[in-house]
C-alpha cells in the first residue's frame, strides 16, 4: 500500500519568513520505516520544518533527499510525500469513501482500482460501514482516522503528522497514539510527526528532534533525550523543571556535593547526568535539573542513605490520582515533588535526591577546569 520503506535527509535547511530566520541550518535523517518526532514549543520551527519536507515552504539553502533523491525544487505532488494536517482539512460535503479517495481521483486513478484502495483503508483504520457518510457525521476520533486514509491511500514514501491529535479530547487522544504508532510499524512507512506534547513523542516516536529557536537542540531515542539531557534547555523542556544551584567538586571516581545552606556535603559515585561538568578536580558552580516524579520527602533527621537532601518546608499540596504533588519551600525557591503519602503543609521535610535524579550543567560563569 506504501511506496515501501524510505530514508529522509535533511542538510543544513535554513527558511526565512522576510527577515526572520525560522530555521537556522537545520540538518536531520530518518532511516527507512523509521518514527521521528519534532518536539518543541509554539514558534520553535517544527511546524515550518514539516512544511519544507512536504513542499510548502521553500529553503533558502540547504537541500532535502528521499532515498538518496533530491526533492528539494520539487513541487509538493511531486515529492512522494502525504501529510495529515492539524485541521484534518476534509471535504464536508463529501463522504468519508469520497474524501479518502480524492487523492486517487486528482491522479486520475481507475474507478474500480479507487473502489478496492478505499476498501482497503476503511478495513485498516476500522471504519468499515462508514464509507457512505458524511464527514461531518463522525466522532473527532474517526475524522482523524478518515484524514489518515487519503493520506495514506496514495501510497506515499514518506508521511507527514502536524499535529494530528491536538483536536482530540484527552482519552481519544491517548487511544490513537497507539493506533498510529501500530499502523505505522505495520506498513513500515517514514513517518515525520510534529507536536508540542513530551508524552506524545515519547509514546509514538522511535527518535526525538527537540528543536529551539530553528535549531535541533538535540536527537535520540526518548530514552537518550529524557535521561541524557545534553543542555538546561532539554533538561527543561523534558520534564526536569525544578533547578537547584550546587556546587560540586570530583575526587577520582566520585562527585561530592559542598554543604550549602540548606544541604549538607554529600558524595556520590559518578553518574552520566553529571559528565557535562568536565573531569577538573576544582569546585565548579552548577545548576542541578530534577523531576518532580524522581524526588521523594524525607521527614527531618532521617538517614539520607547517600542522597542530596534540600531542607524546606511544604507551602502547597494537590492530589493528581494516586500520589500528592507538593511545594516544597526551600529558602526562596518553591520546588515540585511527588509523594504517596498525605502530608500536611507547613510541614518541615527534606526533598532527597538520589544521584540518577540530578541533569547538572555548569552555571553561567563557573570557574570550570577540564
């Protein structure tokens, strides 16, 4: 059904909208039949991205191949690629086998071969019986569905996803990751999918592109991107939001924690989430990235069992479904921690923080010796 299995390469892609630079010398691959998301926030360039793979952006300079082909000057329907848009952008006068078809008809594909490709798709996304209605009479979930259709009817090399489940309520939404993420290992097909949720990407893709400022900040597997954060603004963007100045000095194999004032020393074994501070045996002033989820509270005076531990005191607490989120004042920062247990606030406690649970990065201005 497929074009079969292909391979994308994007070099030094730079796109200006007037002045503005909106992507700066972009470069990204994805082997063939591989999942690659592009993460970011509003304006980071995923979405130009997407549009300059598909055709309609132009590049400024740089070049675009699919399977070692060039398409980079190529029209849009002349690039092997389908893209599924935010909007779903289906006919509403037409019917769900006239919209999944519309792409065989503007290529003026035979009746009855349109007939058997429809049937073929409605049997795949599961809305078989549903080919005579109208568009307009379906669930958001099932409009998604019908999107996917004419795209994928076509046979593409290479799809397109621009925030396609951004429509969708929280329970469909989480329902049709899996159902895209499946069909998608099914047909082996190149898949290039944007969207602003860590949970989505990290869910469907097989690699992330977290992309900044027109730029790819970093790319890896979701694994690599959530537990080897190569900078803050990975670190951030991938969940570890809560950031704590330390400073910290190596002695061979071992990082030790200063006493600061409101932690006492601590050593740890060395640990991947500390090698940006370099190998230097001197002090060096850090921020310290941690998770919400990988923090726990300790009552005061309790064995830290080789943990860091922020003395503070609890402002705030919330019940997200199974465990309690707390505010946790530590001098003037308020700090994220999720427990299980019920704590009352203004209650003292430590957040402890095992060594797994610090992304450290050299602050702006430390004295770093390598």
């Amino acid at each position: 059904m497929t074009g079969g299995t292909v391979s994308l390469e994007v070099t030094d892609a730079s796109v200006f909208y007037g002045s503005n630079r909106v992507l700066d010398r972009i470069s990204l691959s994805a082997a063939g039949g591989e999942f690659i998301a592009l993460l970011g926030a509003s304006g980071c360039g995923k979405t130009t991205l997407l549009r300059a793979i598909c055709g309609f952006v132009p590049l400024a300079s740089g070049s675009i191949s699919v399977a070692g082909r060039d398409i980079t000057r190529l029209p849009p329907d002349k690039r092997g690629t389908a893209m599924v848009f935010q909007s779903y952008a289906l006919w509403p006068h037409m019917t769900v086998a006239q919209n999944i078809g519309y792409g065989l008809k503007l290529r003026r594909v035979g009746r009855a071969e349109i007939g058997h490709r429809i049937d073929e798709i409605l049997a795949l996304l599961r809305l078989d019986g549903l080919g005579d209605r109208k568009v307009t009479a379906l669930s958001g979930g099932q409009r998604q569905r019908v999107a996917l259709g004419r795209a994928l009817a076509i046979g593409p090399q290479m799809l397109l996803l621009d925030e396609p489940l951004s429509n969708l309520d929280a329970r469909i939404r989480e329902e049709v990751r899996h159902e895209i993420k499946t069909l998608q290992q099914r047909l082996g097909i190149t898949t290039v999918h944007v969207t602003h949720d860590r949970q989505e990407a990290m869910v469907m893709a097989d690699r992330i592109a977290i992309l900044d400022a027109g730029r790819v900040a970093q790319i890896g597997t979701p694994e690599e991107v959530y537990t080897r954060p190569n900078s803050p603004f990975v670190a951030d963007f991938m969940g570890a939001g809560n950031v704590v100045p330390l400073t910290l000095c190596r002695r061979g194999n071992r990082v030790l924690i200063a006493a600061g004032p409101f932690n006492d020393q601590v050593e740890f074994d060395e640990g991947p989430q500390i090698e940006s501070t370099g190998n230097g045996s001197s002090d060096i002033a850090v921020h310290g990235f941690f998770r919400s989820e990988d923090a726990r509270l300790f009552a005061p005076g309790e064995d830290a069992n080789g943990k860091l531990v922020l003395r503070g005191g609890i402002d705030q607490r919330s019940y997200a479904g199974g465990f309690y989120r707390y505010g946790v004042r530590v001098g003037p920062q308020l700090y994220l921690v999720d427990d299980a247990r019920r704590i009352e606030t203004g209650a003292a406690v430590g957040v402890a923080l095992p060594a797994a649970a610090l992304h450290c990065y050299p602050a702006a201005g430390s004295n770093r010796q390598d």
